[in-house]
C-alpha cells in the first residue's frame, strides 16, 4: 500500500486530510442543526396528532360502550335462542335414538324370523323329501300287500280245494300210510301258510296306515310353523313401517324448528354486526389514528437516529482532527530531525538492488484507489497517486537495504506508512521502507547494500502483508523501477 515519499510530503497530506476532516465536521455540525429543527417540527405534530387521537379515543369509547350493551342483549337473545334449540334438539335426538334402537331390534326380530322361515322352508323341504320316501315305501308296501293279497288268495283257493275232501279221501288216494302223512302235512302247511299270509299282511296295512298318518302330521306341524311364521313376520312388517313413519315425523319437526331458530339467530346476528360495523369503523378511525401516531413516532426516532448519526460523525471528525494534529506534530518533528541528520556524505552512487524478492503487486503512478492520497506530481494534481511500488513476499520475510548508506529517520504512523524507514544514499537519493512488522536498525546506523534493515509486515494503512518502497530524488519521488 503507496504512502508519501518523505516526512515532508507526509505532513502536506495530513494538513490535507485535516482540512477535508475540518470540512466534513461543518457538515456534520449542519447536518445537526437540519436534524435538530426536523425533530422538532415531528414532535410538534405528534403532539397535535396525539390530541386528536385522544378526542376520537373518547368519541369511540362513549359509541363502543352504547353498542357493548346492545351487543350483550343480542347476544344474550342469541344465547337463549340457542339453548331452545338445544333443548328442541336434544329432544328430538332422543326419540329419533329410541326410534332407531326399536328398529334395529325389529330388524333383528325380523331378520331371526327370516331365519326361522328359511330354516322351515328347509325342514318343509326335507319333510317333502321324507314325505316323498314315504309315499315311495307306501307303494313299496302296497305292492308287498297286493303281492301278499294274490298269495294269499291261490293259497285260500288251495286250502278251500283241500278242505272240500275228507280224511277218508286223502287216505284212500294215498298208496301208502306215509303218503297219506304226506298229504295231511301239505294240508297243514297250507293253512299254516295262510295264516302267516293273513299276519304278515294284517302288518303290512297296519305299517302304510302309520307311515301314512305320520306323514300328514309332520306336514300339518310345519305348515301351522310356516303360517305362525309368516303372521309374526307380517306383524313386525307393520311395527317396523309404523317406527319409520315416527322417526320421519321427528326429522321433520327437528327441520321446522332447525329451521325457526335459524332464522332467528340470522335476524340476531344481522344485528350484531351492524353494531359490530359501527364499531369497526370507530376502531379503523383510531388504527388510522395510531398509525399516524407511529409513523410519527418512526420520524422522529428517524431524526433522532440522524441527529445521532451526526453528533457521531462530529465526534469522529472532532477524534480524526486531533489525531491528524497529533501525527502532523510528530512527522514535523521527524522533518526537522531528519533534515539536521541528512548526510552530505556520499555512500552510493544511485545504483540500487531490489529490496525483496517477489512480484510487482502496485506500479508507481496515479492509481484508481481511493485510499491513495492527493498528490501533485509534475506539476499536475492527482486525486490518488501511488508513490512508490508494492512488492509482494512471505510475511516477515527480510527486508535488505537497496543500496549503502544511512539511516535517517526510524519511526511509524497508525495512517499510513505504519513502521517504516527512511535510508540516505547520498546528498540527494532517499529510499523507504514501510509497513515494516519490525525494524532492525536505529537511526543515524550506517548500513551496506543487501544489510538487513527490518522484517516485511502489514502495519499501518495496510491492504495485506508486502514492502511499500519509494525512491526520493532531491526531495521528489520518482519511479523506483528506473533505479533498481
């Protein structure tokens, strides 16, 4: 970062900087004087505001606490409203909960009818089918019995053809006495046979007159079950039409009177908001009130921040003045002891090596920086002008004298050139050094070219660390390049 070439050149620009921050205290100082009487002018209308918001705050009151009570009656008339047609409902929920529990035990009652029939239908159907095996074991039985019938009949025809002969014929047609045993077992097997024919068949109708009789009292029970079932289902039938025609009737009076009390909490709440619109608009008038009041209030603490601003900005320049008068005492006392100790001795003859190693950061000449100073330079007046070049290099990297000769000024400004030393080469070649971390020399120290003289740093008006260096030619600086 470009500093002032000498001590003399550093006091110009401070002088400088003195006059500029002398200049920005008279602006600051009317700044505080603007701000002084705008503050003023906002505390006067917010007084003036804050009168008129007090008068409307007590217009509204009066208004808020007629349309309060009246809101309260309506509110009340709402309340009780309200609270019938609870009641009403509430009522009527209980007789439609009652309805529809009935229903739901009818439905049940119908439902287990249902299922009494179906299973009936289901026994009925069996029964068929039990009656149809029995009509078929009927016909069965009644063949057996006609088959039992014709036996029987060539059997008694048989027995009244033997009983037509007597002993005596059986016997004298039989050729022997066991032929005539013969013929009288067959005579008595023929009857015995009857009579089992007469038994078995006496049995026979006995069992088609039961199946029979069995089978017309099952189906006479299931059709007296199905008739029964029928008539209860038919009876629940109507309980359940006669339960939906009074839960109907109930939604209906729970609709008429849903519909009476809303019509009267429309009535009500129309009401309520014509007073709660008179109320608005009281209350929309004192928010305008208030928010002029705060936009006041952001005024004034504005201006209060901008008077602040500026009795800070006076207390910096009155701070930055007193600094600059300071540092101008301490660089002209630099001036003075440095021009008793310029040497007239000749200690190099203008050649000079380069200070540091390291690249080109700044070239000499005007510079679009701002932080530069004003400088004159051949007779022409730059607004920022670099006095020397900005090399770079490792922090505290060793700084070596540019050539031999003499230390003349040893010393450090907190605006500028930070540590920095200024080497006389002869009665008319200067060099510096600045931004130095620390010295190595003191000053009237006769020093050789390549000597180390300080370490590289960033102190003062520093961008970062790297070595500041000039060239003074009779006082003048002058672009170091052409000498190293």
């Amino acid at each position: 970062m470009a500093q002032q070439v000498d001590p003399q050149a550093q006091l110009s620009s401070l002088i400088a900087q003195q006059s500029s921050w002398q200049q920005k205290l008279a602006q600051a100082q009317g700044q505080i004087s603007q701000s002084a009487a705008a503050l003023a002018a906002a505390k006067a209308k917010l007084n003036q505001t804050t009168a008129s918001l007090a008068a409307q705050q007590a217009a509204t009151a009066k208004v808020a606490t007629t349309n309060s009570a009246q809101i309260t009656d309506l509110q009340q008339q709402l309340a009780d409203a309200q609270a019938e047609l609870n009641g009403i409902i509430k009522d009527n929920t209980d007789r439609q909960n009652k309805l529809i529990s009935d229903l739901g035990a009818n439905q049940f009652l119908q439902d287990q009818t249902d299922g009494h029939i179906q299973a009936t239908a289901q026994q009925i159907d069996y029964t068929n089918t039990k009656l149809t095996d029995l009509a078929s074991q009927i016909a069965d039985l009644q063949a057996n019995e006609d088959a039992t019938r014709q036996q029987l009949g060539v059997v008694l025809r048989e027995t009244y053809k033997q009983q037509q002969r007597s002993l005596l014929e059986f016997l004298l047609d039989s050729v022997s006495f066991g032929d005539f045993l013969t013929h009288v077992s067959n005579l008595q097997n023929v009857a015995g046979q009857q009579d089992h024919l007469l038994s078995l068949l006496k049995l026979q109708q006995q069992a088609v007159d039961a199946a029979k009789a069995e089978q017309q009292r099952q189906l006479a029970t299931l059709q007296d079950l199905q008739a029964s079932q029928q008539d209860q289902k038919q009876t629940l039938v109507l309980q359940q039409q006669d339960q939906q025609n009074l839960l109907e009737a109930a939604r209906v009076q729970a609709e008429e009177a849903n519909a009476r009390i809303s019509a009267r909490e429309v009535q009500i709440q129309g009401l309520i908001d014509t007073k709660q619109g008179q109320i608005d608009s009281n209350q929309q008038l004192l928010q305008q009130l208030k928010d002029a009041q705060n936009q006041l209030h952001a005024t004034i603490s504005n201006q209060s921040d901008t008077l602040s601003q500026a009795q800070q900005q006076e207390a910096t320049a009155k701070t930055q003045l007193d600094r600059l008068e300071r540092e101008v005492e301490g660089v002209t006392a630099l001036i003075n002891q440095a021009e008793a100790a310029r040497p007239t001795k000749t200690y190099s003859s203008g050649g000079l090596q380069w200070p540091v190693t390291g690249p080109l950061m700044q070239a000499f000449g005007p510079s679009p920086y701002r932080f530069e100073p004003a400088i004159t330079y051949n007779g022409v007046r730059y607004a920022h002008f670099h006095t020397g070049i900005d090399i770079g290099a490792p922090n505290l990297s060793p700084i070596r004298a540019a050539a031999d000769g003499q230390v003349i000024v040893v010393g450090y400004s907190a605006y500028g050139y930070g540590n920095y030393i200024v080497l006389a080469h002869n009665a008319h070649l200067a060099t510096l050094y600045a931004h130095l971390s620390r010295t190595a020399v003191t000053q009237g120290t006769v020093v050789k070219e390549g000597q180390v003289i300080g370490y590289e740093g960033s102190t003062g008006n520093s961008t970062g660390p790297h070595l500041h260096f000039e060239v003074r030619v009779d006082g003048n600086f002058v672009n170091p390049l052409g000498h190293l």
